[in-house]
C-alpha cells in the first residue's frame, strides 16, 4: 500500500469567512473519490492542523500501489474535483508518497 499525502495553503485573496465552506466542499468530492477512482482505498480531508503546521488543510489517502497514485492523479473524476474544488482556492502545494 501507498500513502498520499498532499497539503496546501489557501490563496492570500481568499476572505476568511468563505474558508471552512470551502474546505467542506474540497472535503466532500476528494473523499467522495474513494469508490471511483481504481487503487483508491481511503481518502482523508484534514481541515484543523495544529498550530505548528505550515499548510492550512491537507488530504491522505491510501492507494493499493504506487501505480495507482499516477492512476489517481490523471483520472477524470479527480481532475475534475481538483480543477473546481481545490486548484482555483489553494497554492504551495506539497506532496509526499510513501509505502507502508
């Protein structure tokens, strides 16, 4: 298995009141890819860091290999959610996968 760990900031012009909305919505279609996308097994949206975190939210998710990560990343599905729910509100992006 592969964890996929991806973290992000929001953008400076977005206003504080319109975050946690946001944030459920981003919540809401990345983990509803868990079914659609093959190799996705679990996909966790974090929304609270601690205070010490560099990045504002982020989303783990479990893969069954590291063939299903790119699978993930070029799927329609997820592309889409990320092109309307995530990519126009964040940026500083990182990302770090892993075999456990």
């Amino acid at each position: 298995m592969v964890h996929h760990i991806v973290m992000w900031n929001f953008k400076d012009e977005i206003e504080e009141e319109k975050k946690a909305t946001l944030q459920a919505e981003m919540a809401k279609h990345l983990e509803g890819l868990v079914g659609k996308v093959p190799g996705l097994l679990s996909a966790k949206f974090v929304v609270a860091p601690l205070t010490t975190s560099t990045h504002d939210m982020a989303l783990v998710t479990t893969l069954e290999n590291a063939e299903d990560v790119k699978v993930y990343g070029s799927h329609p599905d997820h592309v889409a959610v990320a092109n309307k729910y995530v990519r126009p509100y964040v940026c500083n992006r990182a990302c770090l996968d892993y075999e456990v």
